[in-house]
C-alpha cells in the first residue's frame, strides 16, 4: 500500500519531508497497535473490563494507576533499562483511556468529582 492510498492528502503535497515522517509515525502506530491486539487476546479485555475479585477500582482508575506507575517507572530510569518497552505501555495505557472515554456517556464536568477539581 504506497503511503498516500494509506495517508490520504495529509501527505501528499510537495513537501519530501512529510511522506517519511507519515511513514515514520505509521510504523510506531502501527506497533502499538500489535501489541494492544496481543494483550488483549492474551488476558481478554481486562483493562477495560475488569473482573473485580480483589480490587474494585472502576477501569478509569485502573487505568490511571497503570499510567502513574509507567510515569514512575520512567521517572525512576526505567528508560535506560531493557526490560520492558515502559513507553509503548504507557502510550497503550492512554490509547485504552482514550477508548475508554469514548465508551462513556456524557460526563458532566460539574458533578463527576474527577474532573471537578477545582471547579467552583
């Protein structure tokens, strides 16, 4: 498939920058998308759809707390470490987030008490 049937227009002009960085960006998506995939066949959906024996976190807060602990893990060197790809997990992490949100109905920004932090 040539980049521009892949990409569209976006990057498509005169531009001979934009069809390697286009290609570029594909790949990684492209990754992590694999690898989502994978998680999600190897352990079911549980990230979204956790099974609740011991803990009883919604999956908006279990997701939260896998996305701290990655931050952490990053802020601790985990970056310079090969044992695990802690940034393909952290942009996996908030791509499930993203999903998840799309998933709710509307939230209300002045009753849900985490995005009212603040609001007066």
């Amino acid at each position: 498939m040539g980049a521009c049937s892949r990409y569209g227009n976006i990057i498509c002009d005169d531009s001979d920058m934009v069809v390697p960085f286009a290609i570029k960006v594909g790949e990684v998506l492209d990754q992590i998308e694999r690898m989502l995939i994978e998680k999600n066949r190897k352990y079911g959906n549980s990230a979204l759809e956790p099974i609740g024996v011991f803990s009883k976190l919604s999956p908006r807060e279990g997701l939260l707390i896998r996305i701290d602990d990655k931050l952490k893990r990053i802020k601790n060197g985990s970056l310079d470490k090969d044992d695990e790809d802690v940034v393909n997990d952290l942009i996996g992490y908030l791509v499930l987030l993203k999903i998840h949100a799309k998933e709710l109905p509307t939230i209300n920004l002045k009753t849900d008490p985490f995005f009212n932090q603040g609001i007066t």
